[in-house]
C-alpha cells in the first residue's frame, strides 16, 4: 500500500514472486519498471522471470535472472498503484456555539428536589470502582489512609465493609437487584442505621455492566431507660458484634461454596475441551508429520528435477554458444524470421546489410532499412511461406556489391513451418570475374566479327581481279 521507491539503479526481488498470484505478479513488474531508472537493473530468484513483460525488460544474464529496464517500444502503459483509502478530514465549526439553556424555576425545582431528596448513590464498575457519587455519601464512605484508592470498599465505613461485599457479589451474579436491610454504620462515635440496595444496569447501553449502590439511612432507634440499658447492654453488645460477624461468615461459606461448585463444574467443562483440543492436536500433529514426509520427499524431486533443469539449462546455452560460433564462423549473414516476418534472431554478418541493433528482435522486417536494391523481398517470402520451395537470386547493393539471396521455409522438430531463413552469401568478387569475362567475350565477338568481315571483303576482292 506504501509508494514505492523511484529512481533505483538496482532492485533486487528474489524468491518473492512465486508466492504472489498470477495477477499480482502482473501489478508489481510495471510497478518494477516504473521504479527502476532508465538502464537500471532488476535482479530476480532463480525460479522467477519477467513474464509476459518482454517489453519492459531485456534479459542481460538467463543464469542469474538479471535484467535490464527498456523503454517500450509503443510507449508506456499507465502504472496501477494500489489503491489508499485517506480519511475526510473533520473540520470544527469554531462559528458553532453551545447556547446556554435559560434556567428556569422547573429545572430549579428539580435540582433542589434530587439534592435534598434523593437517596445517595454510588455508580461503580464491576471491581467496584467508584465512576460518579450523587449526593452525601460522607457517612457511608471515608477515603482509606496512605495512598489514594478510589474502590468502595477500600472505602466503605465501618459496618458496611464485609456486608457491602457480600450484597455487591450477590448482584453481579444473578444480575437483579439485591437489597441488605437494617445494617449499622460506625460514624464518627455514633451509628447509623441504613439499607443498602445494589442495582445492576443494563439501560442505557453506556452504562451497560455498572452497578448503582444506593444508600437510604433508617430513623433511629427510640432511647431506653439507662436501668434497662445497662441490664442489657452486655447481651446486646454480645449479639450487636457477634450475630453480623456468624451472617457474614455464613454467606461468605455460602457464596465460596457456590464458587467452588461453579469453579469444579467450569474446570471439568474446561478439561474436557483440553482433552478434545489435546486429541485434534495429535491428529494434527500427525497430519503435519505426514505433511512434513510428503514435503520431503517432494523437495528431493525438486532437487532432482532442478538438476537436472540445470544441466538441461547448460546444455542449451552451450548449444546456443555453438551455433552462434557456427553461424559467424561460415562469413553467411544469417536473418530468421517467424511467420509475419517480425525479426527473431540474426547474426553479425546481417547486421552489416540491414541495419539492425539488439534491440530490434522483434521488429518487422519491413520496418528496418537495408542496402539491398531489392524492393520484392517481401512478396517473395510470402511466395515462400505459400508454396515451401526456397527462392535463390542474386541482388546488388547500393554499395555496389553482390549477394546471393537464398530463402528457405523454417521447420521445427515436428515438421511445422515457423517463418523463414534468409541467408545472404556476399558474391561481389564472382560478379565482377563474371563481368568481365561477359567484357572479353563481347570483344572477342566483336573482333571475330570484324575479321570476319575483312575475310568476306578480300574474298570478294580476289574474285573480282581474278575476273
């Protein structure tokens, strides 16, 4: 997605491309081409090539997979980059104001109601930390001492602290509302009575997964006769600390209970999916076993067939190697071409007669200037590649030499016709021998004529003195 790097001398891909498909290879090679400076190289793995795209690239070594950036001949075709999706930019109406609303005495009202009136409350998150308090919770809450933490029940007062607990994990696992009624609260030397209700919400969607804590303060207790209230403070006292410590152990048993139950039952459900996973695992592993075998194996016979590609690879260059030395060796310009006379290879000695460059393969024949005066050549490779009888003439150049032009249909190994061989034999040092001895002839005809003209006149002569 990220644009690419322009103006390289070299770019080096190797053993990329065989993983990408078809389609992507065919987006990245123009991306290449655009990316390479004019000359620059493209270096490839040793299974890569550029494809299709001749055009783009000429090969400078087969072997190495190294190749060269080329200008298209028909010019360049737009390059497709990878399409990037930029956002809209947000922009601020710093013209916008927020208006305030006119307060009016309804709202007024209902303020005044919701401070004096409503319940104190507590919103919390599910490990019970405090998110917003409405109203006075100072009797219920006091900031714990040393470093600050702002979780009810660091928080809670003394009274509320273990109650609090049990109440808060009672909702968050049946979901409803779950009320503790009638507990006192230490503050400051004196106790307070009050419900606590604990309300998980669901509505609205953001506050979704919070839990309201409420607390409503009782109306104390009526004052006893202090003859009664020392008769019974001992017993009171017992039951007041005792009977809430014995509840609260007792539904804290209860609750561990039920967590060890649901614990026990989570943990069987979770060892028998390890058992299932353990018993894919195993197959899996196997299956990759296997995998692993049959890769193995198929890397041997990429190897095998790698070399023997290699040795293959070598033998046609070494063959190539030779039949170029062959062709410059016999001093016969050579000139193939395939069936619409399009330039596939020629040798050095016809580039002396046409003017031909390396990178001309490819380009029509017709295309290309000679120095040959012979305007019917391609009427008679057409005549050739129709009838498959080789045409031999003799054509002159302008350079006032002769050559002698031979075409032949071109046959593969399986007898198919696939274009033209033309050959030209330079026979300027026989035409002139020819000429001449054409010269000498005309002269001695002419001198022969002469005499015997001369021969006819003295005869002529001879009778008529005789006479």
């Amino acid at each position: 997605m990220d644009p690419p790097f322009t103006k390289l001398d070299i770019l080096i891909c190797r053993n990329l491309l065989i993983y990408l498909t078809p389609e992507l290879q065919k987006k990245l090679l123009p991306i290449f081409h655009y990316s390479l400076n004019p000359g620059g190289f493209l270096f490839l793995g040793s299974a890569e090539t550029v494809g299709s795209f001749t055009e783009l690239f000429s090969t400078v070594d087969v072997k190495s997979k190294i190749y060269r950036r080329i200008e298209p001949v028909f010019g360049a075709k737009p390059v497709e980059f990878p399409a990037t999706v930029i956002p809209a930019a947000l922009y601020t109406d710093l013209a916008a104001k927020v208006v305030k609303p006119v307060a009016n005495i309804g709202t007024i009202v209902d303020q005044t109601l919701l401070r004096r009136y409503t319940p104190p409350a507590v919103l919390v998150g599910r490990k019970g930390d405090i998110l917003y308090i409405s109203g006075r919770t100072g009797k219920y809450l006091e900031p714990p001492v040393g470093k600050a933490n702002w979780n009810i029940f660091a928080m809670a007062r003394e009274g509320l602290r273990y109650e609090l607990t049990s109440v808060f994990q009672k909702a968050l696992q049946t979901q409803e509302p779950t009320f503790m009624k009638g507990l006192t609260v230490r503050t400051d030397g004196d106790d307070q009575m009050v419900n606590i209700t604990v309300q998980p919400l669901v509505e609205p969607a953001e506050l979704k997964g919070m839990s309201m804590i409420i607390f409503e303060d009782l109306p104390a207790a009526p004052k006893v006769p202090a003859s009664k209230a020392k008769r019974s403070a001992g017993r009171s006292l017992q039951k007041g600390q005792m009977n809430p410590e014995f509840q609260h152990l007792r539904e804290e048993l209860q609750n561990t209970r039920e967590e060890m139950q649901t614990s026990q039952e989570e943990l069987k459900s979770a060892n028998e999916e390890l058992q299932s996973t353990n018993e894919e695992l195993q197959s899996t592993n196997e299956e990759l076993t296997t995998s692993k075998e049959e890769m193995q194996s198929m890397n041997e016979e990429l190897q095998t067939v790698n070399a023997e590609l290699q040795s293959k690879l070598e033998d046609l260059s070494r063959a190539n190697n030779d039949m170029r030395n062959l062709l410059d060796s016999t001093d016969v310009a050579t000139l193939f071409l395939d069936e619409q006379l399009r330039v596939r290879r020629f040798t050095s000695q016809a580039s002396k007669i046409f003017k031909l460059l390396p990178g001309d393969t490819g380009r029509p024949i017709t295309d290309i200037t000679s120095e040959l005066i012979y305007p019917e050549l391609v009427d008679d490779t057409h005549e050739v590649l129709r009838s498959l009888v080789f045409k031999e003439k003799d054509i002159p150049a302008s350079n006032k030499r002769w050559f002698m032009m031979r075409i032949m249909p071109y046959r593969t190994q399986d007898n198919r016709i696939d274009g033209v061989v033309i050959t030209f034999t330079d026979i300027t040092a026989s035409k002139r021998v020819e000429m001449e001895l054409r010269k000498s002839q005309a002269d001695l005809e002419k001198k022969i004529k002469e005499l015997e003209a001369k021969l006819v006149d003295a005869d002529r002569r001879l009778k008529d003195g005789i006479t």
